[in-house]
C-alpha cells in the first residue's frame, strides 16, 4: 500500500459537470469520513482555471492599449494555437514544484513575474513565448495593470503550503475536450490524452483519476445555467462562452481513452520515456446530483447530499482497490 489515503487525485470533466461543486463537497465533509469512506486526507488544490482567465486578462488589457492579442482571438474563442493547452499543463507542473517546496516569491511586480512564467511554460512545450516578444514599453504598460490580479493568483497557490503534506490528497482539476463532431482519438492539443502526457513524473507516478461523466449537451446547458457575467473569474460561477463550449469541449475523450486503455478501470498514458496506468474511477452525473452543492452548506439537502456522496465514494472506492494494490 502506497498511503493510507490517495496521494493525487485528477478531477476531469468537460466544463459545467460538477468538478468545483465535488471540490467544495470535499472540503466541508469531516476529515475523519473523508479518509474513512473516500480515501481522501485533508485536501489542497491546483487548476489551471485561473490561468485560462489571466491570459484573457492579458488580451483584454493589449486590446485597450490598441494592440493584438497573442492568447485568443477574441473573448468568445478558443486558443489561437491549441498547444495552450499544453501551456496550462506547464504552469501546473511549476505549481506543482512550488507547492511541495514552499517557495515563496517576492517581487516587485507580480504581474511581470507571472509573465515570465507563463512564457516559461510555453518554452516548455515548444511554443515561443509570446509576452517576451512585446516591448519593453508594452510589458510595463500591462503590468501595472494586471499585477493586483496576478499577486491574487501567486497568493491563492502559497496560501495553501503547509509545514507537511503528509495524509494530505492534492486535487488537480482541468477540463478538456475537442471540438463538436471530432473523430477519435483526438489530435492536435486537444484531449485529455494530450494533457495527461505533459504532467510531471511526479504528478503521474502516484496520480488517480476521478472522471464526473455528463453529455457535451448537458454540460453546455449547465454552464448557461451557472454563468454569473459578474464574476468571470469565480471557479464556481464562470461561463464558457458557447463558441468555446462547441470549439473546445464538443466531444470528450474520456470514454474512448477509457475503453482504449490495456487494464481494465485505467487511463493508459505515455510520458517521459514509460507508461503510466492511471486507476480511474467514474462518477456519473448526467442526471445532474451536484448544482445544489453551489449553495452555503448548511442549505444543502440530506437527501441530496446522501445521494452524491455514495456515488462519490463507488468512484473513489475504484480508484482505491487499483492504487493500493
């Protein structure tokens, strides 16, 4: 046996499925049920949402000063280039280091520290970077403008270090997807076999996968259901706009990868030279069990709460019996 409780859990879905809600459900279960029926200890975070919405912060702000954007080609579309996705991976993995060292960044400016980082990632994944080709002039114009926003973002991720991670599960979330009508497997970017790939060994070597199913059409209806304009940045509140929602998460690959992979309940993934089998386990929710989780916890229903959390428990009991074996 590995651990008493899983190390890193990868929580994966198309948008709108019920990944903030199953993460918020965690965080308000007592820690003593929490390992005892779910495997899982006190929970901290990564995802890669909050770098989605900064470089559409970056784009809003080149907009303004009247120069193209280099992320998206508007606010309702997809990547220009959908190795970003790629990117994104990156920037996980640079937390990721962080997280398990405590590093602690001090800067003079934030916003440009982030910049760095972010062209760092995309080095990283064969792409050049783009916030480095700006002028000098250019990046301190967007610096003083986003360096709240981007110190906000560093001080969510050091706000959760903690002297041990022992007993403790990380939870990683991220959406992917293709667009609608595509064929798999799924090429280019897009995917989560694409993704899976570019996480760091560390991340893969002791990695399970909870998988929240819905339909590419119920997760376009309760994105719209969800989305509050006025807090685009909110993980439980966001909306994807449609164009994306159809470009970007049209199709899921989950299921093929699922049915594809050579052991049974495991997502085959090759990376860095060998092969991972990441024990996976499914929570269904195309009958949706997990809107309600979005209210303060004291209004949640028992009933409901029941329902979710046995479902919860069947998936993450699967990914277990794999993970401790």
């Amino acid at each position: 046996m590995k651990t008493e409780v899983l190390k890193t859990v990868l929580l994966l879905a198309l948008p709108a499925s019920g990944k903030s809600e199953v993460r918020h459900l965690l965080a308000n279960i007592d820690p003593e049920r929490l390992k005892r029926d779910f495997h899982i200890g006190e929970n901290f975070q990564l995802d890669d949402f909050p770098y989605v919405h900064f470089m559409r912060r970056i784009d809003e702000e080149l907009v303004k000063l009247g120069e193209p954007r280099i992320f998206y080609p508007s606010n309702e579309q997809p990547f220009v280039d959908d190795r970003d996705w790629g990117t994104l991976i990156h920037l996980l993995n640079a937390d990721y280091h962080d997280l398990m060292n405590r590093v602690h960044v001090e800067a003079r400016s934030m916003a440009r520290w982030l910049f760095d980082r972010i062209d760092r990632a995309s080095l990283a994944n064969g792409m050049e970077p783009r916030i480095a080709l700006l002028t000098s002039e250019l990046r301190g114009e967007l610096a003083r403008a986003l360096d709240d926003e981007a110190a906000e973002v560093r001080a969510l991720l050091e706000s959760q270090y903690s002297d041990s991670y022992h007993g403790k599960t990380l939870v990683v979330e991220c959406a992917r997807g293709g667009a609608d009508g595509a064929e798999m497997p799924l090429t280019g970017g897009h995917g989560y076999l694409y993704s899976l790939s570019r996480l760091t060994p560390d991340l893969l070597e002791d990695a399970v996968i909870l998988y929240i199913w819905v339909t590419p059409e119920e997760s376009r209806r309760k994105n719209e259901a969800r989305a509050n304009p006025d807090d685009p940045g909110s993980n439980l509140f966001h909306g994807v706009p449609l164009p994306v929602m159809l470009g970007d998460y049209g199709v899921c690959d989950m299921p093929y990868l699922i049915e594809q992979s050579d052991q049974e309940n495991t997502i085959r993934v090759e990376a860095h030279g060998r092969v991972y089998h990441l024990p996976i386990g499914v929570f269904d929710n195309r009958e949706d069990k997990t809107s309600f989780l979005r209210d303060d916890p004291e209004a949640w229903d028992p009933a409901l709460l029941d329902e979710v959390s046995e479902a919860i428990r069947q998936a993450t009991e699967s990914m277990w019996e794999l993970y401790s074996a």
